[in-house]
C-alpha cells in the first residue's frame, strides 16, 4: 500500500516538470515571434547622394584697436612708511602724561607725551653752573698772577730760553685755567640738554600703536615706552611678476610721480571704496618664495585725518592693488576669455572660420593686449565651438 502511493506522487512530479517545460517553449516562441516582426516591419535607411554642410551658429565680438593702458592686479600688505619706538634718553619716574598719549591716539609734531620729573636734572644744572662760575673766577686770578709774572721778567731786563720763558709767564697755569672753564661749560650746556630731554615729544604727527608707560613708571635709558607710526603716508609692500615690471612706472628724481594705483580692502571697506596711491620704489631683491619683484607703494593721509569720506587703513591689512601700466599704442584689447590655445583666436571672415595666430605684448588678470594677427573692426567668435576646423562655415545667432 505504501509503495502504492510512493509511485503515485512520483508520477505526479514528472507530470509537473514536464508541464514546466511545455509552458516555457511555448514563451520562447511567443518571444521569438514578436522579435521578428519587429525586424521585418523596421523602415529600410537611405544614403543621399552628397552630404548637406549646416553652418554652425556662433556669437562674435568687434576687435578694436587703439591705444591702452593694462591694469596690473596684485595684492599686498600694508605697512608703516615711518615707525619708532619712542624711547627715554634720560633716566626718572614719569610725572605727567599727554591725555592723547593712550593707543589710538593722534598726537602733532613736537606735542609732549611724557615728563620724567626734572627736579635732581634741574638741581644738576644749578652745580654745573655753581662750577662754571668758580673756573672762571680761578682764569681771573691766574690772569692777575700772569701780569705780575710779566711785570717781573721785565724788570730782570735778561732775556731767557723760550721754554724757561714761558713757564715765568705762567702760560701753562693759564692754559689749565681756561680748560677747566670750558670744561665747566660744556658740563653746564650737557646739564641744559638733560634737563630737556626730561621732556618727552613726538618726532613727527603720529599716530599712537601701544604705549607701555604710566604715571609713577620708573624709567631707564632705551626703554621700549610707546610705538609710533607717522599719519602722513603709509607703503603697501606688494609682489609683482618680474615679467610685468617693464610696464610700470617708478620715480627717480624727487619731481616724478610713479604708477597709479588703485588700492582696495575687501574685507573692511564697503563695496565701492578705494583709496589712491602711487608706485614709490622697486625692492631690489626678489621675494623668497614666490620669486617674484617687491615694490613700494604710497598712499597719503591712510587714516583719512584730513577726508573723511575716504575709508581708512590699517596696518597689516592684506589688500588688492590694481596698478596702471604704461601705455600700448596701436593694439587690439581682446578678453582673455577669447584667447585660444597656443594663443590663437577664433575670426568669422565672409561666413567662414579663420584660425589666428596671435602676437601678444602684454596681458593683464582681464585682457590681452595684442600686437599682430588682428585687425581693427574684425570680428572674433566668442562662442566656444565643440569642432574647430578652418574653413567652417559660420552664421550669427541673431541672423535669419
């Protein structure tokens, strides 16, 4: 009984496996079918006689020539054209400081900024005087001496060897008498000069950076008392390409002005702001790393005292320069943008695409500045074309 049902349940699985089978055929045909009709009912292509050329249309701007000043754009920091630390030639405890003298502060040429109490230079000088007095009085008495002395080598009515002479007369007395009075008077002028410079002023209209002094500071010779940086002219310290510096323009005789320059601080200042300044000097030497020329440039009034419309600078500020270069006459000025590789341009002539080779004397961050291979009122395409081969046909955009 049990084998029975053994081969009944075989049966039916080889009845389902071949079921399967039937049902996949049968797709497989079905597939096969539907494929060729496809093929059969696919349209049959064409190949014309002669191949139909479509001009490519492209944008293009007018080359024009003329004469033009680039503009070189470099960056740099800006620096103190003067700068001292203010430093004590005389030695005491600070009695008084300017109200201006604080961080920050303007202060004139010649304004006080610090008296170191004066009493023991004052005290000084009365003793250098007290010592003066008393050198002159001894000059006066070696003089009397020195009459009587001639009023006797007269009377000997001998006359005597030059140096046995000169020692009757008493010259050498006279003479230490009259070193001791100028000594005596140099120490007094030295005593004056000390008692000034117990008084302490600005060299020049500064501008205040630090101040490390307060009232009652017991000071020495050479301490570090305050920064100053002058207010009449700062120097932005930029680098510049070797290759460019034969179009600028730098001053050699006090009359001549340098280069103009157009300074910006992004940073800081409002879009639209700028401050002007002037090529001063070329750094002769060659920055460390990038290898690249220094140069000087000067703005005057930097803290803007005398407008004050104009945006101030500050020391150490990292700032743009755009700096006018000398003249190129009978040029054509060409974005960048349009030179090509192996700089080259790109020319719609009578429809047609020309491939120009290029002369380039000069090229700023936005232009080219060309000699040759372009001329005036000639049309050089803008758009960036994906096959470029000379002889292409070329139609405007903007043409019917």
């Amino acid at each position: 009984m049990q084998d029975t049902d053994r081969m009944k349940t075989q049966d039916k699985s080889y009845l389902g496996w071949k079921g399967t089978l039937l049902v996949c055929f049968l797709l497989f045909l079905l597939g096969a079918g539907v494929i060729a009709l496809i093929f059969s009912t696919e349209p049959t292509p064409s190949r014309s006689s002669a191949s139909r050329e479509t001009a490519m249309l492209v944008q293009v701007t007018k080359a024009s020539k003329g004469d033009y000043k680039p503009v070189i754009e470099v960056m740099g920091t800006v620096t103190p054209a003067r700068e001292i630390v203010l430093s004590p030639r005389v030695s005491g405890r600070v009695v008084q400081l300017s109200e201006e003298f604080t961080p920050g502060g303007e202060v004139k040429e010649g304004q006080r900024l610090v008296r170191i109490d004066p009493e023991d230079y004052r005290n000084a000088l009365v003793e250098r005087k007290s010592e003066l007095r008393q050198a002159k009085s001894d000059m006066q008495i070696e003089r009397g001496k020195q009459e009587v002395a001639r009023s006797d080598y007269e009377a000997l009515d001998k006359v005597l060897p030059p140096e046995k002479r000169v020692l009757m007369l008493r010259k050498p007395q006279m003479n230490s008498t009259l070193a001791r009075v100028e000594f005596a008077r140099a120490a007094v002028e030295q005593a004056k000069l000390e008692l000034r410079r117990t008084s302490i002023e600005a060299p020049f209209d500064a501008h205040i950076l630090s101040r490390n002094v307060n009232l009652g500071s017991q000071v020495s010779v050479g301490d570090n008392l305050a920064r100053l940086v002058g207010v009449d002219t700062y120097w932005v310290e930029a680098t510049v390409p070797v290759s460019k510096l034969k179009r600028l323009s730098f001053p050699r005789d006090k009359g001549e002005k340098g280069s103009k320059v157009r300074i910006r601080d992004r940073a800081a200042w409002e879009e639209g702001q700028f401050r002007e300044g002037r090529l001063y000097k070329l750094v002769a030497s060659l920055e460390d790393r990038t290898r690249m020329a220094r140069v000087l440039i000067t703005v005057n009034d930097p803290l803007a005292l005398e407008n004050q419309q104009k945006p101030a600078m500050l020391i150490g500020a990292y700032v743009q320069a755009r700096i006018q270069g000398g003249e190129l006459e009978d040029v054509v000025r060409l974005s960048r943008d349009y030179v090509r590789k192996g700089d080259t341009a790109w020319v719609m002539k009578q429809g047609k695409l020309e491939i120009r080779d290029l002369d380039i004397a000069f090229r700023d961050k936005e232009n080219a500045y060309i000699k040759a291979g372009l001329g005036d009122g000639e049309k050089v395409v803008t758009t960036n074309l994906t096959t470029v081969v000379e002889g292409s046909k070329l139609r405007l955009k903007n043409s019917n």
